[in-house]
C-alpha cells in the first residue's frame, strides 16, 4: 500500500516536471483584427484545420474521456471563453508551441499542425474566436492518467511541446507558387495524421505519396468527399488475416504496412484495374467493402 502510494507519488511528480522541462513559450503579441474578412478568414481556417472536430460546433468544448479512455480526461476547452480570459499571447503557445495556460506542455492538442499557421492566418483565426458568442457547457477538469504519465517518462510517448520540435524544418517555397499554397495547407492540415513530414504513422495511415498514383478529378473527390481509390490495393490480402493476426501486434502490423502496402509509386496514371477502379467508382472506399 504505501509502496503503491510512493510509486503514484514518483511518477505523477517525475511526469509534471517532464510536462514543465520546456523553455518559455516565444513571445506573441497582437491586436485582433474585427474587420468581417479577417472574420471570415479565420473561419475557414477553424473549419479547415479541425478546431471545431474537436473543440464542439460552437467552440464550447468536448470531454474525450469516451473517446480515448487511454489518457485519462483529455478535455478540449471552450475556445471562445478561453480567449477572454487568457488573451492572444497565451493562445497562440497552445496553439503553435504546444504550452498550455498552466504553462504545461499540453498531450492531445495537436499544436504540431498548426506551428506553420501564419501570423496573419492565426490573427483571423483568433478574430472569428473573440467573435464567435459565448456557448456554455459543463466540462470536466482534465487529468492525465497514469499509463499516460509514464508513457511520457519512459520518453518512448511524447508531449505537444516535444512533437512541435520534431516538425522538419519548413523551407517555404516562392509565395506566389500553387506548390508553396499546396505545402502550407499540407503542413498545417495533413501532417495531423499522415506523419510529421507525410511519410504515413507507425499506426498505419498511409504515406502521402500515394497521391502520386491519383489522377487529379480522383484526389478533388478524395478531398471532397473522402472517396478514396488507391486504398485498393491491399485488395488482394485476406481480410481475415489482417483482422485476426495484423490488426493485434504492432510489430507484425508495422511489418504488414511496410511491406505489403508500403510502395514506392511515382505514377502518372490510375494503378488500379479497370474492375477496381470501376467498383471505386460506384462508393467501394475501403478494401474491406465488397
Ligand atoms: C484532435 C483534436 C483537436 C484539434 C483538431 C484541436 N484541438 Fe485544441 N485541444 C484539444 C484537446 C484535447 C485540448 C486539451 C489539452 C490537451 O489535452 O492537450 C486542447 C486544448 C486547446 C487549447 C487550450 C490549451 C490549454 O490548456 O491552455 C487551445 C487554445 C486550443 N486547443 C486551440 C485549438 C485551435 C485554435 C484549434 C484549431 C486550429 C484546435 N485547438 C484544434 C484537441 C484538439
Ligand atoms: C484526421 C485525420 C486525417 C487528416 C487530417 C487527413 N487524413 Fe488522409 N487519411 C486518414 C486516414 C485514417 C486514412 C486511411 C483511410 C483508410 O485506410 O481507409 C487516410 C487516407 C488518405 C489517402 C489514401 C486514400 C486511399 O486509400 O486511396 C490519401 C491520399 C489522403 N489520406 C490524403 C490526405 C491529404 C492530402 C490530407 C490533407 C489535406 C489528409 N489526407 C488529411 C486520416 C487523415
């Protein structure tokens, strides 16, 4: 019993000091714009980059206890309150350095994703914040877990502050390219679940240059309407076998994923057969649908 006591007591304090071992956030200032453009601006930003997924349709907030019971209470706060009572400085280290309020480094929110948002993007995102009424709703105060603690500790987990270091270093192209508009929307939009340089995640959501193998009108309904072609070609790999051997170990999933699925495709064309990509066609979205 106090052996228990002692161990929760070392690891809640090894781990609040690791979540507080970050230098201070960099310094922000700015005055929010009010203007109906930066408004609208930073709108499409909080539609386009996930804010209201996971913060609540009216920013309100949301309690993922349910949903990842395997970090305790992660609960996403009221953003439009939030920035009432902190302000723009201390909103812009939770947003692009991973430092919450309490000036910890944060564990759910994916500030990596938004470390490249521009200063001018991250102003009107803030703006439609401060405009943006008032909901309430009751939330729960977050606590992280045990198993999440020591995740931490063992350095093999890593906090929001860690992950924003580990971006590779963005090398903006010329502003005026559509590349530089395509790889500012894919470093602070994609890199959420594809990897923090697109290359796919141990997990298994796939590496990016599977893109290669789309043809154009095939990646706008991806994009558009989350109907995906190239996922077909795990096709021929038994369904039981993924869902009774690879999906239970890591190790034989990381195998699977870099072997079979992986592929070096520089394509120009469709690699799908003319069956397939019919099927595709007609709603199929994943290899498991028939
Ligand atoms: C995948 C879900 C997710 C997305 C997407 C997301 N957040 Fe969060 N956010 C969270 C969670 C969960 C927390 C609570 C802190 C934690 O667990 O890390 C949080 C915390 C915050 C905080 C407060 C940090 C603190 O405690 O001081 C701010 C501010 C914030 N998010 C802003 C945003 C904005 C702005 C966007 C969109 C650009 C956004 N978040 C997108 C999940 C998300
Ligand atoms: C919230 C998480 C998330 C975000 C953000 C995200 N993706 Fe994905 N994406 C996934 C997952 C998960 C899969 C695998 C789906 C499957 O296997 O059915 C996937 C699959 C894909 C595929 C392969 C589809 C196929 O099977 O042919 C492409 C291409 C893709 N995403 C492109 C993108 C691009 C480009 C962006 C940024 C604009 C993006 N994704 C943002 C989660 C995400």
């Amino acid at each position: 019993m106090l052996l228990g006591v002692v161990l929760y007591g070392g690891i809640y304090g090894l781990s609040e000091r690791q979540l507080r071992s970050h230098a201070d956030p960099v310094l922000f200032s700015a005055v929010i714009p009010t203007d109906s453009l930066s408004i609208e601006v930073g709108r499409h930003i909080a539609l386009t980059r996930g804010c209201h997924g996971c913060h609540g349709k009216e920013l309100e907030g949301r309690d993922f206890t349910e949903d990842w019971p395997e970090v305790g209470r992660a609960v996403a706060p009221n953003l439009v309150k939030y920035l009432r009572d902190y302000g723009p400085a201390v909103m812009e280290a939770a947003i692009r350095q991973g430092i919450g309020h309490d000036g910890k480094a944060l564990y759910s929110m994916p500030s990596y994703n938004f470390t490249n948002l521009t200063y001018p993007d991250l102003l009107s995102l803030m703006a439609y914040v401060q405009a943006h009424p008032v909901v309430e709703k009751e939330l729960p105060s977050p606590k992280l877990n045990m198993t999440t603690r020591w995740a931490l500790l063992r350095v093999n987990d890593e906090n929001a502050v860690d992950l924003v270091k580990n971006l590779p270093d963005f090398i903006p192209f010329d502003e005026r390219s559509s590349e530089a508009r395509g790889q500012y929307i894919a470093m602070t939009t994609c890199i959420e679940c594809h990897g923090l340089d697109l290359r796919g995640t141990a997990w298994g959501n796939p590496d990016l240059s599977i893109v290669a193998a789309y043809k154009k009108e095939e990646f706008d309904r991806l994009m558009k309407e989350g109907i995906g072609l190239v996922g077909s070609v795990c096709i021929n790999v038994d369904v039981n076998y993924i869902q009774d051997v690879v999906a239970h170990d890591e190790r034989i999933r990381k195998s699977f994923l870099d072997s079979i699925c992986r592929t070096e495709m520089v394509l120009d064309e469709n690699i799908l057969s003319a069956l397939e990509h019919d099927k595709a066609e007609h709603g199929k979205r994943h290899f498991r649908d028939f």
